[in-house]
C-alpha cells in the first residue's frame, strides 16, 4: 500500500490480484473495485486465469507486492508445481507476500470443507459466490481494506452450526487425492507423488479408514474426499 501525497489530496494506491478461471467474473470485480471511494483509493488490478498464470505472477521477482487478492478456489490446476486450487495460491502468497490480505471465493456450501479453508488459510474474506451481489463485494471489499475480517452471510450461518472438527491432511494425501480422481492407477502415483508404492497403498488404506469408506472403491474416496472438502 503507497501513499501519494504528490497532489493537495493524497490517495492510497493498492495493488489488487484476481484470480478466476472465467472473464466476466474478473471484470465484475474490477467495476466495483474501480468504485470504491475514488477520492481517496487508486487501484491497480492485475488477473490470471488459472493457477499456472497465478503462479507465475506471484513468483515473478519484477511483480510489485500485492494489497489484497481475490482467489477462486476452484480453478485449472498447475500440476508441475502443486498447485491444485485457489487455496493452493493462498498458501503461496503467504510465502512471497505475507502481508497481504486475500478473499477466497467459492461455490462450495459443505461446513466442513469451509472450516478446513478457515483453519488452513486464515482468509481476510471467504464468500460463498452465490451470497455475491455487487453491493455485497463493495460491503465485504470495505471491512477487508479497512483490516476486518469478512465472512459471506451463507459461511456466517454455517459456522454458527459448528458441527463438525475438521479433518485435516497433508500434501502427499492432497496429492494422491488428486490423481487418484483423474482416474491415475494406483502403481502409477509414484510417477507424480515422490513418494513410494508401498506409501501411497498405505496412505490410501488411511485416508479410506480416516473417511470411514466401508468398501474398497476409488470412487467412494474420491465422492467423500470432495463432500468433506479435501478434494476440489
């Protein structure tokens, strides 16, 4: 965040990142951004569209530090880095630029899966895109400039629920998650997940005990994995 104060009024620039995998989302956001309270905010937007565009934007040494991001959670992966979803680049931006504030969005509404994003990521905001209207991001865009933390109506009434503990897993697990639901054999993982055969049969037979899947099916992993939200 830069203070111009080379005019009589000065005006706080931020940088802003959206991330989404569909144009008219991202120019959606950029026409209430642009409108909010212009005398006293200049914003400089940047997009990508999909995690290895995401990627490569955060990584880049020329980029200047982002304010405030926008991240999809659900997104085209960027699979040579590991880079699997929206909350994937959160993790990432942590890394390259602790400071800023990031806003996860998505149409995911399972409790679970929104406390695990909450307990992993830690977001300034976290939408459910349904609840979003264009007064809704200004109203949520607002809280989070001005160092609130912003919670869609439907995530506020889910966690008022508080049902569940969250299950949580590692990245090897994500990983064999994730190819296992792209139809990957399982003597092929290796292949991907540097690990060995035996560890990924091992961390399979574990991830179907610790989601209490009654029969031996890929399938039915791979259905809970994304009912509790570790799979996207």
């Amino acid at each position: 965040m830069i203070i111009d104060d080379s005019n009589d009024q000065s005006t706080i620039k931020n940088n802003i990142l959206i991330v989404d995998d569909h144009p008219f989302i991202i120019q959606g956001y950029k026409n209430a951004i642009t409108r909010y309270n212009p005398k006293e905010f200049e914003f400089s937007i940047s997009s990508a569209k999909d995690c290895k565009s995401a990627y490569e934007l955060i990584t880049n040494p020329e980029t200047e530090v982002f304010d405030i991001a926008f991240l999809d959670i659900s997104m085209p992966t960027y699979e040579e880095k590991g880079i699997m979803s929206g909350e994937d680049l959160a993790k990432l931006l942590n890394e390259y630029m602790p400071n800023c504030k990031i806003i996860l969005l998505t149409m995911y509404t399972e409790l679970l899966k929104i406390k695990n994003i909450i307990s992993s990521i830690n977001p300034s905001g976290l939408v459910i895109k349904n609840d979003l209207t264009f007064d809704e991001l200004l109203f949520g865009f607002d809280k989070v400039i001005n160092n609130e933390v912003y919670y869609s109506q439907s995530i506020q009434k889910m966690m008022d629920l508080d049902l569940y503990e969250p299950v949580e897993i590692d990245l090897f697990d994500k990983q064999i998650l994730f190819h296992i639901s792209k139809g990957t054999k399982t003597e092929d993982i290796p292949q991907y997940v540097p690990i060995g055969l035996e560890a990924v049969e091992k961390r399979i037979q574990n991830l179907k005990k610790l989601l209490d899947i009654k029969e031996d099916s890929d399938i039915e992993l791979v259905k809970e994995a994304k009912n509790k939200g570790l799979l996207f």
